[in-house]
C-alpha cells in the first residue's frame, strides 16, 4: 500500500516537474530554405564562405555576403557564382566601423533580392588575435571589440526591422569553444566571444514574441586559411593546449549550423567537448527541448570533473619552466 502511494507522489512530482520546466517557446523547424534570404558576414573566406557554398548549392537558398576585403569577396563570388549568379550578393562592408555603412548594405542586399527581407542573418565575422594579455595592444583590443562583437550587435539592428516585417527570423552568432572556457593567449578574443553569450540570451527573451530565435554556434578549432595562417605566429603555450583537442572542417561547422539554425536551437555545439563545456556553461539560457534539460543535468557532475582535469592539464603546460626558460633566451 505505501509502496503505491509512494510512486503515485512520485509519477505526481515527475509530471508537474515536467509542466513546470518545459520549454517556453517551441521554434517551428524550418524545413526548407529554399529562396529564403540569408546574410552572412564574413562570408569570403573560412566558415562563413562555406555556409554560403552549402546554403546556395543545397538548400537553394538567397544568400548575400558582407565582408572587408574586396580582393576576397571577389575570389569568392568567382568560386561560388556558378549557376548562381541571380541567388548570390557580395558587398564589401565593414561591420565593426559605420552602423549607417551596414543599414545601406542590408537595404540594397533587399532590394537586389527581388525586395526579400532578411529571413536568416549568420553573424560570422570575427577577427583572431593569440597573444597574451601583455602582448595585446589597446588598439588590438578596440578592434577585437568593434568587429566581434559590436559588428554582430550593428548587423543585427539593421536586420530586425526587416526579420518583423517577415513575421519571422533567425540570428545565429557564430562564437567559439573559446567563448565557454578561458585558454592562454586568448584574453582578447575569448573575451569578446564570451559576451555575445550574454548578448544571445537577453535578446532571445526580447524577440521570441516576434518569432524570432536565436542561435549561438560554438565551433572547436576550426581548419581555415585564417586559423592556420595564425597558428604560425600564436605562443608556444596557446599551441600545445590546442594541440590536445581536434581541428575539424570548416565543412561539417558550417553544416552543423545550418541544422541548428534550422531547428531553432539556441546552442550549436561540436564534439564531446562542446557537449560537456555546453553542460558546463547552460546556466541561465533557454531550452528547446526537456531531453536538452535531463541531459544537462544528468551530465553536469561528471563534466565539471572532466573539464577540471582538463584544466589542470593546461595549467600544466603553462607553468613548464622549460617554456619560460625558451622565451628568456
């Protein structure tokens, strides 16, 4: 008899835990893209060049392009233009310098797509710096801050307007695993990658009553001419942490974003590494699933354990005196 009561409380408990922990909002899949305006920036080379190459070769879909180098987005649209030429805008545009800049590109990319508002904006663009604290300039501060992150806070101004017209959108910040977990040689760039986690969950509660979801996308080390060309000069101590995770394909990130964007999902991760520095790092952000939730919760424990392992095993490599004793010489 108490036996019975007592799986009653508990099947009770269980069903008003899962009403009381549902989640908010539930983002209709977009299962077709097909003629759905996207602007990507940063989309001349790297990861943004191949979301565009996917979403224009499979999904079919409107993409336009915003990016610095001219030169760049000329090689681009060469490589990509084919069969694509009406489907396919580039614009060189600085995202981190004039709001009024972008308003106008966003305006003509509209325009030049039949007057098509902005379905999807993938905020990808994103200057590297790996050097340490002490080795970073000011200037190579206010530049990290302008393009990383007020370049996605201008980009996404200038779309919303359009993404209301449309009575829907999605915005996906493309950020990094060095916008989860602190790494040496990365003060200034992790930390412009970390607030656009705070930015991301404070505009998603602002804009889910206007069907619009946000997305933030958490690639590892990514195989690009830009990370490699980096690599080269970064510190010996940020290249061998790196060293003990995988580099993968700009292809697959670019893929996994897609799915996630299309999904509505508010967090794009790779890898078992991104999985537990996602556990890690949910805190106070959104859910778009319950099986998210018990993952998250089930998983957090063993995480917190994995990653300070991992952790210690950083701070290892940093305090070698062997590599203190190199830079000296």
């Amino acid at each position: 008899m108490w036996i019975i009561i007592f799986a009653a409380i508990v099947i009770f408990i269980f069903f008003v835990l899962l009403y009381l922990l549902r989640p908010v909002y539930r983002p209709e899949c977009l299962l077709t893209l097909r003629d759905v305006h996207v602007v990507i920036t940063g989309g001349s080379s790297g990861i943004g060049k191949e979301l565009a190459r996917q979403l224009l070769n499979e999904h079919q879909a409107r993409v336009t392009i915003l990016a610095r180098n001219q030169q760049r987005l000329d090689e681009c649209r060469q490589d990509l233009a084919l069969g694509n030429n009406e489907r396919l805008l580039c614009l060189s545009v600085d995202v981190g310098q004039s709001y009024a800049d972008i308003e106008k590109a966003i305006q003509q990319a509209c325009q030049y797509h039949g007057n098509r508002p902005v379905s999807i904006l993938i905020n990808n663009a994103g200057i590297f710096y790996a050097r340490t604290f002490e080795e970073t300039t000011t200037d190579d501060f206010e530049k990290m801050v302008r393009i990383n992150y007020l370049g996605v806070v201008f980009c996404t101004k200038a779309c919303l307007a359009s993404m209301r017209q449309h009575g829907s959108g999605r915005i996906v910040l493309v950020s990094s695993q060095a916008g989860q977990i602190g790494v040496y040689g990365y003060t200034s760039y992790c930390s412009t990658k970390f607030a656009l986690k705070g930015l991301a969950e404070s505009l998603q509660m602002e804009l889910v009553r206007d069907n619009i979801y946000v997305t933030v996308a958490y690639p590892p080390d990514t195989d690009t001419p830009g990370f490699a060309e980096e690599k080269k000069t970064m510190p010996i101590e940020t290249r061998l942490i790196n060293d003990t995770s995988g580099v993968v394909s700009a292809a697959d990130v670019a893929k996994k974003i897609i799915i996630s964007t299309q999904k509505g999902s508010f967090s794009c991760w790779f890898g078992i590494n991104g999985f537990l520095l996602e556990c890690l790092t949910s805190g106070a952000q959104p859910i778009t699933s319950i099986l998210e939730l018990i993952s998250q919760c089930l998983t957090i424990g063993l995480a917190r354990i994995i990653i300070v392992g991992l952790l210690n095993t950083f701070y290892s490599v940093v305090t070698r005196k062997s590599l203190k004793n190199n830079k000296t010489k």
